[in-house]
C-alpha cells in the first residue's frame, strides 16, 4: 500500500482552476460565514446563561488585559493560551458577552471548513452551493446543544483546524508565509489545553513525510525555521511566565491537574458490550457490517462489473444512512454518547478508504486525532464539539471510493439539497436549545434581559431567578464600593461584567480547577487584603444548581446564612477576612472600605 503524503491524502488534486474575480467568490463565503454565526447567535446563542462558567475565559482574559501574569498572577490548570485569544473580544463593536459568543460561532464555521477542505482536497473557492451548504449544516451540529462562549475547547480545535489547512495550503503551494503561519497556529493550540499538545507532534510529523520538505536546497536551515515557528508560541509563553516570576508555579499547576485519558471514549463497548445493540451504539455495529461488505465488493477494483458498481452504491448509501441516523438518535444530548459513535464511524471509514484507494487518508486521521485530543476533558469527555465534522468526514470518505458515475445532478438540485440540509440541522439547533439553554431554562421563561444589569451583557436572556441573582451582586457593588472585590465561588462572569479587579488568584475554585499551591495562596491573599484593607468580598449563599432550575433567590438573607462551598475553602476565607460582616440580596460578605 502506498502511504501518502498528508498534502497529498487523496487521489493528486487537479491543478486549481482559474477563478474569475476571486474576491467576489471570497466575499460571498466570508459573508455566509458570518450571517450563520450572527443567526446563530440571535436566535440561539443569545438565550440562556449562567453564572459559572459563562464568563470563566472572558474573565481570565480581564485580567490578562490588565497585565497580570499567567501562573505567577492566576493559578490555572491550563495554559492561558485561550485567555490570551479573547482578549480580542474586548474589543469588538458589540456588548461583550454577546460579541464573544459571535467570535466563538466564527471559530466553530472556520473550522469546519477547513476540515472539510482538508478532507475533499478542493479549495474553498471551487466549492459549489450544495457543498458549501453542507458544510455549513455540519457547523451547526458541531454546535449541537452546547453553549456558544468563549472557551478552550472550541479554541483548540479551530486553531488545530485552520494550523493544519495553513500548513497543508503552504506545504502544497511551497508558500513559506501559509506553510509557518499554520505552524504557528498549531503551537499555539498547544498553550490552550494540554490536550491538544497532540497537535504539535502532527505538524511534525507532517513536516517530516511531506515531500515538499525533502526537496530543493536548505533544506535544513527550511526545517530548523519551521521548527522554530511551530515553537515560538511555546517560547513566547514560557518566556512571558518566566519573565513575571512563575515558572515554577507554571510547572506545578500544569502538572497538577487530574489526568484525562479519553477512556470514556476509547473504552465506548469495552464496559457493556451489550450497547452494540443499543441506540445509539448499534449504528457503529450496523457500520460495521457496511464496511466489511463494501471491502469485499470494492477491493476487487471494476472486475464485478456493473452489479460491482451497483452494489457499491447500495453500501455507500446504506453507509451514509447509519451516520445520519445516529446523529438523529443521538438527539444532541452528551449522555447519548452519540459523538463517541461517530468518532468510531470514521476510525471504521479510514482504514476502508486506504484499502480501496491504496493511500491513507491523512485528513481523516487528523479529525480522528483532534477528536480524540476534544474529549480529553473533565466535564465533556466526548468529541461533541465536532460531531458535525466527523459525520462529514464519513461521507466524504465513503464518497472517495465509490466508482464514478455521471453527473447527472444539477446545481439547483445539489443546492436544494443543500440548503434542507441546513434549514433541517438549524430547526434542530434552535429546537434543542429552546427545550433547554445551557444550565438555564427553557425558550420561553427566558424573559429577563441582563443588559439592565451591565451594558457589557446586552442582549443575553435568562430566567428571572437569575436576573435577580446578578441584580443583587449589581446592588451590593453599588452599596459597598471597594478597589478590589471577589465573589466566590461561582461567579467569573462578575469580574469582567461589571470591570471589577479580583484580588485572588483564582476565578472560579472548582475542586479540578485547584492546583499547585492553591489553598495556600488563596489564604496568603486572604491576609494581604486584611493587612491594606479596601476589600469586598461576596459570598454566594445560593447554590448555582438552583439558579439553572429558576428556583427562588432570597431578597435578603441573615449574616449567619450558611455559604456556598465546595471543598471548605470560601468557609475558610470568610472567617479569616476582618472586615465587618455585610449581607446584601441573597449574598452574605466581608466589607472593608
């Protein structure tokens, strides 16, 4: 078998057409991508909040905009590549929380086309309607029922995307600006979750196997500037932390976390091999068999003659049917561990489109691999954030190896189809998140708009138990004024919300996200801010479990009110700070003005 290059993945793509005024063609893509996101965002993205981790990044980035250090100023069991990222969001010509989740939708559209066009080795320009439609369909279930916000997840992958597409497009063209600006992008995916450190070892090996790297003359001091490009982002973020006195406290917090293996993922039958059988399991099963069969009538090349061909179809269709009818089963939810059978669909496609075709479909490897490095989570350990791709890139595969047929389609035809496509994943889109927002309620008891609490959440919708909540720490600003003020523990929205300075080190101190020396700094600052004085320091007494079911928020509560904690620490706080006791809404707090 042959093994292909990854620029040359497929069959040799033709020479690139000639397109009459490009620009025009570019206008029209980058004009669908982004009414998509600002559709999505409206009728979707907009609806529902809460007040965890709808904010965490944002408010990390605040802080990043004002010069603090990562790891020596902000603890973190990740790099704070994302963090870094969204300091962009601070600067768009829209309310913050409203911006940052059109950015996040921009990302998840980019990086399903250039999927897409790493997989179908076609430009972007040469797409026609029906594809062009298509993928715009997988967008929207990458999506699916997740929350659009800022987050490292999402960044991760469409930095790995558009790195990998930048490096294949300089790589084939022998443009040195695409091919290190990809590489740059690629280390960057690195500095936003440890998981996607994978990311950098592709873009390696990549440059190693392609051609293009073995040819010509220089070609070392080539490889040692690529390589050093792939490793700027690294260098710099390593040298900024140095610089403001964390490495070591870098090297702590990021070794620090709980592992993530993907077991979950990896292990989808192992535990109960009985869920082959079971939706929406035992599409993979029903895959399965497709595939076996569809080797058998396809390795043999045309000597089956027309009942070959015929046969073929029969299978690809049938093959196409079980991708559909999983994300159908699936019905958006991460319990249905959906994503997990899709991810397994394709590491099923890939080795069948390298047998038949004699080439390994490296672009199929790649969404395998980013997949992978997607559920290396804590919370989300599924590859949901690219479910849209990954049924794509199942079709695409099974398209490849199809014997060829004539073109019998019109372009209205294909676009028709296309444009269903996407009408039908939107109505499900919207459906879904209307049933339920992320943590929020649903579509119709979203009745309370937060941009009459801060300008910089304009436009988002909640509940009204939520509205009250984030009026009452709107009031208890206004009431207790100080320089610095915390409002622990699930409340990193606050900070960038209302342009509050938090004094702590930490955001948001979930159990997982406590790493290092934590406690210890936690406390230490505790000290620091009884020694100065010019403090506020909340304390939510309602838990946020209650806030994501509306139930009631207090308009007041005694100063005795028990707090809401997770491991004890913000218990621990609140009896170290001197300053007098306050109570304001459902919030109880130390106040030293």
């Amino acid at each position: 078998m042959d093994v292909a290059s990854p620029a040359h993945a497929d069959a040799p793509a033709p020479a690139p057409q000639r397109t009459s005024r490009p620009w025009r063609r570019w206008s029209v893509h980058a004009t669908w991508v982004l009414l998509l996101a600002l559709a999505t965002e409206l009728r979707v993205g907009r609806f529902g909040f809460h007040p965890s981790d709808q904010g965490f990044i944002l408010a990390q980035a605040w802080r990043v905009l004002h010069g603090e250090v990562p790891h020596a100023d902000i603890i973190s069991a990740r790099p704070l590549g994302s963090a870094v990222l969204h300091v962009l969001d601070y600067a768009l010509p829209m309310p913050l929380f409203f911006g940052s989740s059109f950015l996040s939708m921009i990302e998840i559209i980019v990086a399903t086309i250039a999927f897409a066009t790493l997989v179908t080795r076609r430009r972007v320009l040469d797409w026609g309607p029906g594809m062009t439609a298509m993928v715009a369909a997988a967008s929207l279930i990458n999506l699916n029922a997740f929350p659009l916000m800022a987050w490292h997840t999402v960044d991760g992958i469409a930095l790995t995307a558009c790195g990998a597409w930048a490096l294949d497009a300089g790589l084939t063209g022998n443009n040195a600006l695409a091919r290190r600006g990809g590489l740059v992008l690629l280390g960057c995916a690195v500095f936003v979750k440890q998981s996607f450190a994978l990311a950098a070892v592709i873009a390696v090996l990549w440059l190693a196997l392609h051609p293009a790297t073995r040819a010509g003359t220089r070609r070392a001091l080539r490889l040692v500037l690529d390589l050093l490009a792939l490793g700027a982002p690294g260098l710099a973020y390593v040298t900024w932390v140095s610089l403001g006195g964390g490495f070591t406290e870098m090297v702590e917090q990021l070794t620090g976390g709980v592992p993530a293996y993907g077991q979950r993922l990896l292990g989808l039958w192992l535990d109960d091999p009985e869920v082959l059988t079971r939706a929406p399991v035992r599409e993979l099963s029903f895959f399965a068999a497709i595939a076996v069969v569809l080797l058998a009538v396809r390795l043999p090349g045309d000597r089956l003659g027309a009942a070959g061909r015929a046969a073929s179809w029969v299978l690809v269709l049938a093959g196409a049917a079980a991708v559909v009818w999983t994300v159908v089963d699936g019905r958006f939810t991460g319990s249905s561990r959906w994503a997990d059978v899709l991810w397994w669909i394709v590491a099923v496609s890939v080795p069948v489109n390298a047998a038949v075709r004699r080439k390994v479909p490296w672009a199929g490897l790649l969404v395998l691999a980013t997949g992978f490095m997607t559920s290396l989570s804590w919370g989300n350990d599924t590859p949901t954030l690219l479910t849209g791709t990954l049924a794509l890139t199942v079709l695409l595969l099974l398209s490849h190896i199809v014997p060829p047929r004539p073109r019998l389609a019109r372009r209205w035809v294909t676009a028709t189809a296309g444009l269903t496509a996407v009408a039908v994943c939107g109505w499900v889109v919207v459906a879904r998140h209307d049933q339920a927002a992320y943590l929020d309620l649903g579509h119709d008891r979203l009745t309370a708009d937060l941009g009459d609490v801060s300008p910089a959440m304009s436009g988002i919708r909640t509940n009204p138990s939520t509205y009250a909540y984030v009026r009452q720490i709107r009031d208890c600003l206004d009431r207790f004024p100080a320089a610095r003020t915390a409002i622990l523990p699930d409340n990193a929205f606050a900070y960038p919300a209302f342009g509050l300075r938090n004094p702590f080190p930490l955001e948001w101190p979930l159990p997982l996200e406590i790493v290092g020396d934590a406690p210890e700094r936690m406390l230490a600052t505790t000290d620091a801010l009884n020694r100065s004085g010019g403090y506020l320091v909340l304390f939510q007494t309602v838990p946020s479990r209650l806030l994501a079911t509306g139930g009631p928020v207090p308009a007041e509560v005694p100063a005795d009110t028990p707090v809401f904690t997770y491991l004890g620490l913000e218990t621990a706080i609140q009896a170290r700070l001197t300053g007098r006791t306050v109570t304001c809404g459902s919030f109880v707090g130390k106040y030293a003005p």
